[in-house]
C-alpha cells in the first residue's frame, strides 16, 4: 500500500498544506456544486440574520452552527459523490444507496436548520 507523500508534513507546514487543500476544496465545491453553492447563498443570508436577531448568545451559536452544519455534511455529501463517480460511472445499487445515503444526510441537515431557527423564533 503507498502512504500520501503528505503525510509525513509536520508543524507549520503540515497546517499550512491542510490550509491550502481545505481553500482548494472550498473552491472546488464553489466551482462545480449547485447544491453548495445554493445552500452558501441561503447561509450568507441566515448567519447574519441570526446575529442581528435580537437573541441570547446560546440562540445565535445554535441557529448559526446548524446553517454551518449544512455547509459541512454537503461538503462530505460531494466528496463522496466525487469519490463514487471516479471509481464508476456505471449504474449500481451500491452507488446509488451511497449517494442517495449523502443526499439523505443534506435533507436532515437542512431539517435541522428548520426545527432549530422554528423553535427558537417562535419561542
């Protein structure tokens, strides 16, 4: 099995590395993923409605974290697809329960924001 010639970074370096591969996966999702960039619009609206809410500090962490949670599992969502569609193309159960797997994961993300910004607004 080869190791990632990467792996061996340490310190500075190896922070600086993950910073640019994380920038670099932040472009790429920007670049080639509707869905991310959609849900990066809808958090570029709700993170600063949730800080100009007037509400208690525990309700503004709350209500941000769970549009940034969005953020986080579509990021893993595509990294996925990503990684299916290069080792196939090809029509399979498998590939499909997978995908369908990461989509489910987005939709109770996205469900999360709703029950957490509904309780916490009509509370």
């Amino acid at each position: 099995m080869q190791e990632s010639p990467y792996k061996g970074k340490t310190g500075v370096k190896r922070v600086f590395n993950a910073l640019m591969y994380s920038l670099d996966g932040m472009k790429a999702a920007l670049q080639y993923e509707d869905a991310f960039r959609q849900e990066m619009l809808l958090s570029m609206v709700l993170i600063p409605l949730a800080l100009y809410l007037e509400r208690h500090a525990v309700e503004r962490v709350l209500m941000i974290a769970s549009v940034l949670f969005v953020l986080v599992v579509e990021l893993l969502n595509s990294a996925v697809e990503a990684a299916v569609d290069r080792i196939s193309l090809e029509h399979h159960h498998l590939i499909k329960r997978a995908k369908d797997m990461g989509s489910a994961a987005v939709l109770v993300s996205l469900i999360n924001v709703l029950v957490v910004w509904g309780l916490i607004l009509l509370a």
